[in-house]
C-alpha cells in the first residue's frame, strides 16, 4: 500500500470528508456533527485531521474541546469523533494512523485529556484506559463500557469526574 498522508484538514477537503462520513456510516448524522462542529466554538482546525491515500481523502477524526466537570472545578479536555475511514480502505490500519497522529498533535496543545466514546477494545490499543475506572461517565446516552479516556496529564481524572459533551453530539444517539 501508498503511504498515507495524515494531515490537519482544510477547507478545500470538506466535501471529501463528507464523502468520507457519509460511506463509513449508515446515516448523515456524523457528517452532520462534522459540518456543526467546525462552526462550534469548541472546534481546533488543528486536531481535524484527513489521511491521504494516493491524494484521495480517505479518513477523517476530529478531537474538539469538550467540559470535564469534578468536585474540584470545571475544565476542558478533548474528545475524539467522529472518526471515519473509507469502507473499501478499512481494516489497512489507517485508523490508527490517524488516532495516532490526533494524540500526538493534541500532547503539545497542552490539553490534559482525550475522551472517546465507542469501540472501546479498539481504543484500548493506543492506550485508552476504560473511563469507568477512574469513576468518569458522560452525558451521552451509552454504556459505561463504551466510554473510555487518555490522560494527557498524570491525575486529571483521579477525582473522577464527567465529560460534558455539547448537545449536538447527542443527534448520533
Ligand atoms: C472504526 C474505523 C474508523 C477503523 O478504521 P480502520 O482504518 O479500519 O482501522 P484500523 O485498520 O486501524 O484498525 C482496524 C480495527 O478496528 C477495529 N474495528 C473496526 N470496525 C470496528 C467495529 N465496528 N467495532 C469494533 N471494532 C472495530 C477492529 O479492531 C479492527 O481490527 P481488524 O482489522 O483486525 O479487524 C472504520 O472501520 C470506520 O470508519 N468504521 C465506520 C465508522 C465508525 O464506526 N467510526 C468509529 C466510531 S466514531
């Protein structure tokens, strides 16, 4: 296989990340979240990310702002999706290019987690801890399993806590 190009999106790539969306899910609603996304303030150009195949857009993640609230406060982590990869590219790895890629972009922001919700023996494999463990849940209608998180920054979530997501991730739902 080509290399893949993972790079921060730009505007000239939002059809094709629509394509991307609308072929690795069965409805409109991740791409929709995207398109909402990206006019939200919790939107980082940086952390929207398209991996290339042979110049094609071929992937997509984006890792937004989201509020992680605690005993001690309220603060902001990132939460990662929708993610997506082509369905006739798919099991190639290039997923975990571009989880890899995300994490390693967002360490030098300075944020002090990633939350993630769904698939959590996938996410798992690039250190996702399951979020139950650390006494974090989140708003979202899933099960305690399907959330998991990454610390950025030893003991953020040792109080535990809750990932806030915006309302409009709750159309996937
Ligand atoms: C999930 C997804 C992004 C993975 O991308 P990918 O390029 O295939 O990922 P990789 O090649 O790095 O890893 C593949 C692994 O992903 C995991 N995976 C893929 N689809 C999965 C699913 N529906 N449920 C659980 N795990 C899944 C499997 O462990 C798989 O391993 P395998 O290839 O040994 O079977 C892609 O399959 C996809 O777009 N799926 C549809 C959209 C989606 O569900 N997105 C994630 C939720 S936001």
């Amino acid at each position: 296989m080509q290399p893949i190009k993972v790079r921060a999106e730009v505007a000239d790539d939002y059809r094709a990340i629509d394509v991307v969306n609308l072929s690795a899910f069965e409805g409109e609603a991740e791409a929709q979240l995207v398109d909402e996304l990206r006019k939200s303030d919790g939107f980082i150009p940086d952390l929207s990310l398209v991996a290339e195949l042979n110049g094609r857009v071929v992937g997509h993640v984006v890792l937004s702002r989201v509020k992680l609230k605690t005993s001690q406060g309220n603060s902001e982590i990132l939460a990662l999706g929708p993610m997506s990869v082509v369905p006739s590219q798919s099991h190639r790895g290039i997923g975990s290019e571009l989880i890899e890629a995300a994490i390693a972009r967002a360490k030098p922001l300075c944020y002090a987690a990633i939350a993630v919700a769904g698939y959590p023996e996938y996410y798992q494999r690039f250190g996702f801890k399951p979020a139950k463990d650390w006494g974090l849940s989140c708003n979202l209608p899933i099960p305690d399993d399907a959330l998991t998180a990454m610390e950025l920054k030893d003991g953020v979530f040792s109080g535990g806590g809750e990932v806030e997501y915006p309302e409009m991730f709750k159309a996937l739902f």
